[in-house]
C-alpha cells in the first residue's frame, strides 16, 4: 500500500512538473532604447572613463589618502554593506525553502479517560512520547524556484546599491576637495590682492603730498583695500566648512584636511564616454533598476502558481509508552506517511489580487529602470557640456586676465603721470579680481565635470 501510494504520488508529481513549463516564464531583460541618449555626442568607442579605477583617475596623492579612508570608513557604506549582508540571509533561507522542514517534541502527559466514553473507567496514566515531524513541500509549479530567483536578484539589486553608495562617495569627496581647492586658491589671490591695495594706499597717500591727486583718491584706495579684504572671513568660513562636510564623508568628526594645490591637479586628457549601452554593465543605478525588475518578473512567476495544487508530504514517527523505561522499546514505535494536494477553489480573491498586484510592480519596475537608464543619459550628457563649457571659458579667461592685468598697470601709470583719475584705477583693480577668482572658478567647474561624468558613466566602484 506504501509502495502504491509513494508511486502514485511520483507520477503525480512528474506530470505536474511537465505542465510547470506552461506556468512560469523564463526571464527576458525588458528592451531598453539608448538612442540619443548622449544627446549631441554620438560615441562608437566602447573604450569609457567608467573602466577606469578610481586611483587612476584622481591621480592627486591627497586626495586618493581621503577616497580611501572614506570606503573604509564611511557610514552610509557601512550601511550599504549590511543591506547586502541582509539581502543574502534571505537567498539563503529562500535556498532552504527546498528542504524539508524537521522538528522534535517529547511530550509528557497525565490521562484518565472518563467513564461516560464507552471505554470504562481507568485509574489515571502517564504517557511520555519522543517524535518527529516532517514536511516537504514539493516544487511543483516552481513557486520555490521563482522565489529563490526572486531573492537572487535581490541580493544583487543590493550588491549594486552599495556600487552606488561607492561611487556618489568617491564623486562627493573628489568634488568638495577641488572645491576646497579653489577655496584656497580664491582666498590666496584676495589675500594677495589686498597686500597689492595696501601698497596702492601708500602710493595714493605720496601722489597726495605731491599735489597729484587729492584725498579723496587716498580714501578711495583704502575703500577698495577694505572691499577686498571683507571677502576673507568668508571664505575661511567656507574652508572650514567643505573640510567638515568632507569629514562627514570619512566618518569622523570635523577636523583639518590634508591636501595639495589647485595647480598641481591634472585631469585626463580626453573624455571617454563609451556607447550609450554601457550605462547597463556600468552605473550602479541602472544595475539596481534592472535587478528590481527581474525580481518583480520572477515574483509574478510565483504569484501564478498559487492558482495551482500544492503537494505536500509530511511524516511523523517515534516513540510512545505508558512506562519511561520501555520508551525505546520496539514495541513502542509508531509512524504516519502521508501525502496530500491543496488547491485553491474559493478565497475571495485573494489570488487574482496577488497577481494583478505582481503584474503592475513588475510594469513599474520596467518603468523605473527606464528612468534610471535616462537619468545617467541626461547626468552624461550635462557633464560633458560643463566641461566644455568650462575649456571655452579658459581660453577667453585667458585672454581676458591679460587685458586686464595690462589695464590695470596702464591706469597706474597714467594716474601717477596725471592723465587719468583714480576711479580708472579702481575700477580695473575690482575687474582684474573678479576675473582672477572667475579663473579659479572655471579650473573648478573643469575638474568637476570629470567627476561628474565619472559618476554618471558608472566609475568609481570598481
């Protein structure tokens, strides 16, 4: 009778496995369109600045010191890791979901049966009983499967999460310290400017003596002197700042940062951006949506099985007696085998509800994947423009600084000659600083374009 029941229940089982094929579908990655995506740029080159490691990109050794001790120390990637460390318990319990489920109870129980039953009455009796329990579920339309697809894929989703977490980290301390930089550049040339107008006071005040100009040039000069050295403070508070806010990053409290000059830094020579397809293998971002989405797919796999009967096998055996010392006894043992199927006729809905719900999150996870795949297209597409933007600039700076500088030595010249007036002066002084701090601004916004592309393409992870 066992053997009758155990091979009908194998051949149940084999042509339920053989309908399963028609239940679940096997995974397809939904199409992606990446045409246009660069916008102007139209790259044939597979070869991206995504390839690249970071400590070759940002070959400043400062700065490499603040990038590394970030990965190593930094709070929202810790957190990142243990999303990861979550995410694989759950593949890991969804990998044992295929085993069978054992437990074990020893029972001990005090009985006396009433007379009224039938059976009499009998003085009261202890009953001890040592046994097991267990239960299999068998696979049969690949629920378990789906699931353990389904958790795969999100073990990967956070694997790319923390890709994500590492690259807008190392893009973050990359551009505060060449805004911290440029800080430091602006306040060495308002400081040096303010020493430049303190010599023109002293000149103002002997042109003065000298009949030349009157006291107003004087105080005129020591109006312009103080103009520039006002900017100090703030700039010393914007130091002390971007250094605190890069502390953050390191996961350590606000402290001085170690780091170079904005001269000594030198960006890659060209931008490579790859093919618009990249984006997938690449940026973190796109890898999180597409994980997403097949664990959405596989959870609609799953969502349809439950339409289908559910076989179960479960199986108890051990021991039971009225007398501890006979308890593993032979004579003592009992067991059941049983097998049996479940199938859903009546539960208000809860099924279909299952699925339309599956199908609609896995519609929004296509959706969101092709936001995110058009999100690093735009963040691509607007770093190299700032860069671009940021080399014109340099060219007509350039110039612009010459010109100036000249102005300003003219005007000089001139005022101590008698042929012009200070306000000349004063203003290609104020022109010439303005021009020398936009300068800095340009070499900035350079540098951090290339982060910014960087980090678009999907580099800094690796």
């Amino acid at each position: 009778m066992n053997t009758f029941l155990l091979r009908g229940l194998l051949g149940l089982w084999l042509l339920c496995y053989i309908s399963a094929c028609k239940v679940t579908k096997p995974y397809q990655a939904p199409p992606i369109d990446t045409t246009g995506l660069y916008r102007d740029e139209v790259p044939k080159d597979t070869v991206t600045l995504a390839q690249l490691p970071w400590r070759t990109l940002f070959t400043d050794a400062p700065l490499q010191a603040l990038i590394a001790d970030g990965i190593a120390h930094n709070l929202d990637l810790q957190v990142a890791v243990a999303r990861v460390q979550a995410a694989d318990a759950y593949f890991r319990q969804s990998q044992a979901a295929f085993l069978p489920s054992l437990s074990g109870t020893a029972y001990v129980a005090r009985i006396k049966s009433a007379s009224y039953v039938g059976l009499g009455s009998f003085a009261a009796a202890t009953q001890y009983q040592l046994y097991g329990t267990a239960s299999w579920q068998a696979d049969v339309w690949g629920q378990l499967r789906s699931s353990k697809r389904s958790y795969l894929a999100l073990l990967r989703q956070s694997v790319a999460y923390q890709r994500a977490v590492q690259t807008s980290l190392v893009s973050s301390i990359a551009t505060d310290y060449y805004l911290l930089l440029s800080l430091d550049k602006q306040l060495a040339v308002t400081q040096q400017t303010v020493a430049s107008r303190d010599q023109t006071v002293k000149t103002m005040r002997a042109l003065s003596e000298a009949g030349i100009v009157t006291g107003a040039a004087v105080v005129q000069a020591q109006a312009s002197r103080y103009a520039a050295s006002v900017t100090i403070p703030d700039l010393k508070q914007q130091i002390r700042e971007t250094e605190n806010t890069i502390s953050l990053l390191l996961g350590r409290a606000p402290s001085s940062i170690v780091r170079s000059t904005l001269e000594a830094q030198q960006p890659v020579a060209t931008l490579q951006t790859g093919v618009p397809a990249q984006l997938l293998r690449y940026r973190p971002e796109v890898q999180e949506a597409e994980y997403a989405y097949q664990s959405a797919f596989e959870l609609t796999n799953a969502a349809r099985t439950y339409f289908y009967p559910a076989l179960t096998l479960t199986a108890t055996g051990g021991y039971s007696t009225f007398t501890p010392s006979t308890l593993f006894n032979p004579a003592s043992f009992f067991g059941t085998l049983a097998g049996g199927l479940v199938t859903p006729i009546l539960n208000r809905g809860v099924n279909k509800a299952r699925l339309r719900v599956a199908h609609a999150q896995q519609a929004e996870a296509q959706l969101n994947l092709q936001t995110a795949v058009l999100t690093g297209g735009r963040d691509v597409a607007n770093a190299l423009y700032s860069y671009q933007a940021a080399g014109d600039k340099v060219v007509e700076r350039t110039q612009q600084l010459d010109a100036l500088d000249k102005s300003v030595r003219y005007s000089q010249a001139l005022l101590a000659s008698g042929f012009a007036n200070y306000t000349e002066v004063l203003t290609a002084q104020q022109s010439l600083l303005a021009a020398q701090l936009s300068s800095v601004n340009d070499r900035q916004q350079q540098l951090q374009a290339i982060t910014s592309l960087y980090q678009a393409l999907g580099g800094g992870w690796q």
